[in-house]
C-alpha cells in the first residue's frame, strides 16, 4: 500500500470511522485501481498504531460554545459543593450477561424467559463522597415525583457556599418546574443545569455504569430473592456501590472536576 493510498484511507477512517473491512478493500480499489487484501489492510493500520475498538458516539446536536458556557460557570464552584442528579431505567433484563463458555465450534444456550417485565427507575443524588439519596421506583418520571425527591433532597444539602450546595441536573421538561426552583432559592441551594448532550460532564453517568455492572454479577446468586423483592434487590445494588467515596471522586475527576476537599 502506498503512502497516497494509505493517507487517503486514514482520512476515510477519521471520517467514517465504522468502515468495515471489506469496504476499506472497495475504497482502495475505486479510488486507486488496486485490489488490497483485507489482511493487508490489517497489518498497515497495526504497524501505524490504528486499532478497532468500540465507537464513542457524540450527538450532532452538541453545541461547544454551550458546553465552554457551563464549564465557565462551574469553575467558580468546589467539587465538595455539587451534587449530580439523574435518572436511569432498569428492568428484569438487566441480569442478563452476553457472554459465555461453550465447546469450540457451538453456542453457549441459557434457557430464561424472555420479558423484560414492569420497568423501574433509579434516582439518585451523587456528591464527590458518593450517593447522599436514592428513590427506586416503578412507573415514569414525572414534575410531582421529582418535585418531591429534590424537596427531600434539600435537607440533605447545606446553603451556599457550604458543602454539598449546589444541584446540578440535565435539561429534562420536569427539571425547569417553578416549585424546584423555588425550593433550592428558599433552601439557599443552588440550581445548575447541563449543557445540552454533555453526558460525559456528568459523573453520575460513570456511576450508572459500575452499577449496571454490579447487578449483573450479583443477578444469579440472588435470583429466589429478586423473584420476591426486584425492588430491594435494586436498593440495595445502589446503596452497595454508592458508598464508595474514591470511586465517586474518580467520577468527578472523570467528568473534568478538580476534586477539593470541604474545609472542617
């Protein structure tokens, strides 16, 4: 492969970075005239350093000088101040593991019924310590039910400038209701919102992850008590891997937030 060949293939990659293989051959040759072998094509991209992973996908709908916009204001904010809050769904499926062993040449097979059942939601408040409070719930999210979770939040939250002061959620329609402001300015909190399509300025979706994860490693030795108590089973995944303070400031430096501490 010549180094034109090779170049205009990377910009294609840069471009369209889910390419498959076959159709970085159909490329090379349309453009080029040569036939290049996928094998080929594979040792190239090796010896240059490219490798296949999974794609991180951003929303065309990001706006960057909205993003710069919230980063200005959250500078003048202590990692100690902000609680994250967010919600995440969560139903039977969540047990269910993608992997597994089996013979070469066959299947791995599990036998289960097939239904996700009724949904449930998580909503928790994540500080840089971990969870300060969590509402597992069926049913959707709606302006009275998160008007009260943020009510019950605010006794946990000191005024500002104070730790653990400052509320900071997405974009959601029930988030911008006139009660919830109204609240935190009567409990002296302070109400931050994400910029729009910014996920990866949220430790709390990190959080979402290992939790995630931890349901699944725990789903079959506790499959009798989640057939009886799916609920519990839930409050417990969450309060479990919620109370790992250096996980939560990971997340927090993850999401691009200095971490400080709160003066005694």
């Amino acid at each position: 492969m010549t180094r034109r060949m090779q170049k205009a293939l990377l910009d294609r990659l840069i471009e369209q970075p889910y390419t498959y293989w076959c159709e970085m051959v159909d490329f090379l040759h349309r453009n080029f005239g040569m036939r290049i072998s996928e094998r080929s094509i594979g040792r190239t991209l090796r010896s240059i350093g490219w490798t296949r992973k999974t794609i991180r996908r951003i929303a065309q709908q990001r706006d960057d000088d909205l993003r710069d916009h919230y980063l200005h204001r959250m500078s003048q904010y202590q990692s100690y101040q902000l609680v994250f809050v967010d919600e995440s769904g969560c139903d039977r499926r969540a047990g269910y593991r993608r992997w597994g062993w089996s013979p070469k040449g066959s299947y791995p097979v599990e036998t289960a019924k097939f239904g996700r059942g009724k949904r449930w939601h998580i909503l928790p408040a994540y500080a840089q310590d971990g969870i300060l409070l969590r509402r597992v719930y069926q049913g959707s999210t709606d302006s009275a039910l998160f008007e009260d979770f943020i009510a019950q939040l605010l006794h946990h939250c000191g005024r500002y400038p104070e730790p653990k002061s400052v509320i900071v959620m997405d974009n959601a329609s029930w988030h911008h209701s006139e009660k919830i402001l109204q609240m935190c300015r009567d409990a002296g909190v302070v109400l931050e919102f994400l910029s729009p399509y910014s996920p990866d300025f949220n430790p709390i979706e990190e959080y979402f992850g290992v939790l995630k994860k931890f349901i699944k490693r725990k789903w079959y030795e506790n499959e009798a008590f989640i057939t009886r108590e799916f609920q519990m089973f839930l409050e417990w995944c969450v309060d479990v891997v919620g109370d790992d303070a250096d996980m939560a400031e990971r997340h927090f430096h993850h999401a691009g937030i200095h971490i400080t501490q709160a003066p005694e």
